[in-house]
C-alpha cells in the first residue's frame, strides 16, 4: 500500500475533530440539532484551515444512515462513500478548472434529478472566487432556489472578489488560522501516534513557520520525518531544512543589536547565510522576535500573548524586561523597513548587513512623553524663578532669577544624552536683565566691536584744511552713525555756516541725494549711493566709484557734474566744486560708501537679532531639556516687514 501524507491520514472525520474552527463547527452542529441546515454555504478563510475538510464533514452528516447529524458514523455506506471519494452524488468541481458558463450549463441540468445513492447531492465548488461574471450570472438562480434534494458548498480563499449577488444567497463561514498552541498540541499528538521524538522548539519553529496553516504545519512535519530518519527531531535540524533562523540565532542577533554590538550581529548572520538560511527569513525572524518582546513590555509580561514553549516565553520575559521600550522600538523600525527593502533588491546580503549595522550605530532616544514630561516641569520651575543651569558665577553675568547662568560666556554644560557617556557642547545662555554683554561673551560683544569700526573710520576735514579728519564714532540706537547738532539742522534742510565745511559730511551727502531723488536723477542716486566721500572742503567735494564702473560713468557726466553742484551750491550758499576720482586708490581706507555703510548696519541688525534668539530663555530651555546644538537660524520675514 502506498504511503498517505500526514494530512490525509489524519484529516478529521467529525466536526468535533475541526481544529481551531469552534466558531463554525458549533454553529453547524446547531443547525442539525435544529433542523436548519441551509441550501448553500460559503466557507471562506485562508489555506489549509479546514474548508474542504468541512465540506465533505457536512456532506457526510447530510447523507449518514444516522442522520441528518452533527456527527456522521463514519462506518456506514454513505460516509465511506464519500470519505475515500467513491460517492456519484458528491461532486467537487475546482473552480478554476470549470471556470465557464458551460460547466455551470452542465450543472444546472444535472441538479434537476434525483440522487443515484445518497440522501442529498453536495456540490462543493472549490475556488469558487475564479468563475467568470457569465458563470456567476447562471449560477444566481439555482443557488437562491435548489430543488430540496441539492446542497451547495462554496470554498474560497478570497471572498472579496465574489459578486455580491453570490454572497447575498449563501451563509457564510469565515474560517480562520488555527492558534499556535492549538496546532502545536495537534502536531504533538500526531508525533506520539507516529512514534517520533522531537524537541518542542523544533515543533514551535514548524508551527511558527506554518503560519496557522494546519496542512502546511503537515507538510512540513512530514518533510522533518524524513529527514530525522530515526533520530529525534532538532530545532537546528528544522531550521537547517526549512533554511529558517532558529530562536537562538535570532536570540543572539537581537541582543547583539541591541547591546550595538555590530561585529557579533554580522558574525552570526554569515554563519546563518553559509548553512542556507535567507537573509529575508533572518530579517523577518528578528521582527517577529521584536514584536513578542514589544507585546510583553506593553502588557506587563503577559506570555501567552506570545507564540513559543515555556522555556521561550521565560527567555523572551527576562530579555523584554532587560532592554528599554525606546530601544525595542528601534529595533522594530528599522528591521520591518529592512523587509521591505530586502524584497526590491538583488543583492539582499548586502541590505541586510547594512541594516544591522545602521541598527546596532543607532543610539537610544528617550521617549517623546518623557521628554515631553520633563519641558512641562522646566517650564513650571522657569515660572516659578527657580529654574538655573548651574556652572557660571551670577555676579559677573548680570542675569536674573529665572535666565540660565553663564559659564564663561558660553553658557551651561547641557546634560549628556541617555547611552552616549560623553559631554554635550555648551549652550549660551540668555541675554543679561541688564541689557549689557556678559563679561567674556565674545557672542555678546561681536556686535559692538563690528559697529565700532564702521563709525570710526568716517573722516571729516578739519575747518581750514584740505585734509580729511576723523568723524566721530558714536552710533545710535538703530545702528546708524550719530549726528551733531549742526549736522542734523543741514540734514533737516539749513545750510552749513558759511566758509566752514560740515561736520558730518556723510549727513550733507545724504541730503544732496535726497535732492537728487526729489528732482527724478534715480540713475544718478543710484551711482552717488555707490561713492566713496574721499574730501570734503570748502570749496570742493571729491568722491572715488570703481574704476571702469557705470555709476562711475554716469557720475562723471558733464550735466550730472553740473546738476550735483548746483544741490551743493544751493545748500552751502557758495559755488562748490564737484569731481569724481576713478577707482579707490585716493579715498581713505575708512571710506565707505552709503550702500557698504547700510550694509554693515544691516549684517549687525541681523546679528543682533540671531544673538536675542539663541540667548532667549524659551530657546535656553528647549536646549537644556532635548541636549539639543542649534544648527542654523532662519529669519522669517513677514508681511509686516
């Protein structure tokens, strides 16, 4: 006799014997109780789990000798008859195969007459979901109204592609996939039945790689018995055969990675490659590894919420409680994203191993409701006055109560990040209560030096001489340079005194351009902001413009010479001369121009402003709670201005 596959050989014989289907045998079996059985069923679910089963089980209770019952004898005609599939009046029909209108054509005929053997004909159609829309339109009105000797059973592993005028008419069982300490069990009563050793994880991996599939955790039994021959059956032996990871492979990568011990993690998964383990089955295996310790850290070490055997789930509690969430997290992350990009690429290795090491490089971060937690309580300390980060003397600082202390102008060290074991830069403090620059803070002091030279470097002639002479540095509060008296009243339209020249000669130029302005010279104002005041007497005005320039072109021009000293002439009550020198070579190093002058003003305003945000305390505060650096500063300019 030839050999029977453990799928056969043991496939169930009653409803009671349905493993992991309570849900529908109960219902059956109350239906028979009940004298309620409908015309035609829908067994619906993935593969392996007992629709087919299921189906002949029914037809053997709709056609006992006992019956109609729940639990068919199996002795009598009509049970063997359709147990070994001898039966003329139990049809299974693959739907794929007579998937047209004429076998459905040929149906409709043949359920017209009586049954030749049994009490009941059963039509199981398998696969019904790959019929065509022109066979499902037949099929409507026999399966809504059979003749009462006609049963129908419809198998599918994919329901949604059914019309819903089929599912309307049939009563529909969704079958599910069986536990893995239910299929684990079937498998250990089967092996003790078959006289076979074997390990429990050995049956935990079969179960695990089965995926809730009763004929494929079969299947596979079946292929292990055979290679065991007539030694016990191994874990490592399961997953040398099945090219799987085993617990402990899987064990070791996962700890290995989250210790960031990348050279163990790459060690072992060429051990695994070399014994024909796949570097998907590697990285699904370390998901599905994660997950259960996941699910025991969020549950509180509730293992049978876990798949494995004892000494596992014992194995997974102790780790879960040993690792960190966030870490967990990590973990997870990365490696299902590692799935996805091992089943797109051609060289999945090195995916993998790229995989491990971004993993094990990686350092743990705080959860975002602990870090959350910890802002609120520096918040409520900052308004309280009693927030300080310690490490600078308050004394010289000029800070107040409630601004995080200097240390040397740089601010307080910030605390190291959680598993990094090294110092943080410091971050810069807040501005002083004072308004003043902290002693030492070279941030604090850059806008003033930078604004210092600007102003110093302006020259006026000394009354009487030819010679330009300093102006004086003062600036005021917006940054521009500050105006004497007699210069504002000029500024302001008044001439300067007669045979003196004036004090602020960048203030009369500005108010020579205004003029210019106001008479529609633009091109003119243009070039005239671009100058450089190289002397300014009693009689002349001398001012340099890059050589080979257009604004040096149009400022030389006889009618804009003649125009610009006219506006001089005007405002000092004398004839004053106007020349233009080309290129810089005769204008004093402290020359500058309006435009370089409002430029500087500009980069200073800007600078001061960058200042104000690193040092305001809300900006002190988020560095200090996150151990954050600031890596740039954008101005966000808004219609306002």
């Amino acid at each position: 006799m030839s050999y029977l596959v453990l799928a056969r050989k043991y496939r169930p014989q009653t409803f009671s014997q349905v493993v992991g289907q309570e849900h529908v045998t109960r219902t059956l079996a109350n239906a028979f109780a009940q004298d309620r059985v409908h015309h035609a069923f829908l067994f619906c679910g993935p593969r392996g789990v007992g629709k087919t089963t299921a189906a002949r089980i029914l037809g053997k209770a709709l056609n006992c000798a006992r019956g109609p019952t729940a639990d068919p004898c199996g002795e009598c005609e009509s049970c063997t008859a359709i147990a070994n599939g001898s039966a003329v009046d139990y049809y299974e029909m693959d739907g794929a195969s007579n998937r047209g209108i004429d076998a459905i054509r040929e149906l409709r005929e043949a359920v017209r007459y009586q049954p030749a053997q049994l009490r009941k004909k059963v039509y199981v159609i398998d696969e019904v979901h790959m019929l065509t829309t022109e066979a499902f339109n037949a099929l409507l009105k026999t399966l809504e109204e059979p003749p009462p000797h006609v049963t129908f059973v419809l198998a599918t592993t994919e329901p949604h592609k059914l019309p819903n005028t089929i599912l309307s008419r049939c009563q529909r069982y969704d079958f599910k996939l069986v536990p893995a300490a239910k299929l684990t069990a079937f498998l250990e009563d089967i092996f003790r039945k078959e006289g076979i050793d074997f390990e429990r994880a050995a049956l935990a991996l079969i179960v695990r790689e089965s995926g809730g599939s009763v004929r494929d955790a079969l299947s596979l039994a079946d292929q292990m018995i055979s290679f065991a021959g007539d030694e016990p059956i191994a874990e490592a032996r399961v997953a040398e055969v099945l090219g799987v990871a085993d617990r402990a492979l899987t064990r070791s990568l996962v700890t290995a990675l989250a210790a960031g011990d990348a050279k163990t993690a790459l060690e072992a998964v060429d051990a695994a490659v070399a014994r024909g383990v796949d570097e998907v089955q590697i990285a699904r295996a370390i998901v599905r590894y994660v997950r259960d310790l996941a699910v025991l850290q969020a549950s509180g070490g509730a293992v049978e919420l876990v798949e494995g055997s004892d000494e596992e789930r014992a194995e997974l509690a102790s780790q879960a409680a040993a690792l960190d969430r966030p870490r967990v997290r990590q973990l997870y992350e990365r490696m299902l994203r590692a799935c996805d990009e091992l089943a797109g690429t051609r060289m999945p290795r090195l995916a993998l191993d790229l995989a491990l090491i971004d993993v094990a490089a990686t350092e743990p971060v705080l959860p975002l409701g602990d870090l959350l937690d910890r802002l609120e309580e520096l918040e409520r300390r900052l308004g309280r006055g009693s927030f300080r980060v310690t490490g600078g003397s308050a004394a010289g600082q000029g800070g107040g109560a409630g601004e995080p202390a200097r240390d040397g102008g740089r601010g307080a060290a910030r605390p190291a990040r959680p598993g990094t074991g090294g110092a943080v830069r410091e971050a810069a403090g807040p501005a002083a209560a004072s308004g003043s620059p902290a002693a030492g803070d070279p941030r604090a002091a850059e806008p003033h030096a930078r604004s210092a030279p600007a102003d110093s470097r302006r020259r006026a002639p000394v009354p009487g001489d030819g010679a330009p002479v300093p102006a004086p540095a003062a600036s005021d509060a917006r940054g521009a340079p500050a105006r004497p008296a007699s210069a504002s009243a000029g500024a302001a339209g008044g001439p300067a005194p007669r045979g003196t020249p004036p004090a602020d000669p960048l203030a009369e130029w500005e108010a020579v351009i205004a003029e210019l302005e106001a008479a529609r010279a633009m091109t003119l104002v243009a070039a005239a902001q671009q100058a450089r005041i190289v002397s300014w007497t009693e009689d002349a005005v001398t001012v340099a413009l890059p050589e080979g320039s257009m604004e040096a072109a149009i400022a030389q021009e006889r009618a804009n010479v003649s125009l610009i000293e006219t506006v001089l002439g005007k405002r000092f009550g004398r004839r004053v001369r106007f020349r233009v020198v080309a290129g810089a070579a005769d204008a004093p190093v402290q020359a500058k121009s309006l435009v370089e002058i409002d430029r500087e003003r500009a980069e200073r305003e800007r600078a001061e402003r960058e200042r104000e945000a690193r040092e305001h305390p809300l900006t002190q505060l988020v560095l200090h709670t996150f151990g954050a650096e600031i890596a740039h500063i954008k101005e966000i300019k808004t219609d306002g201005g």
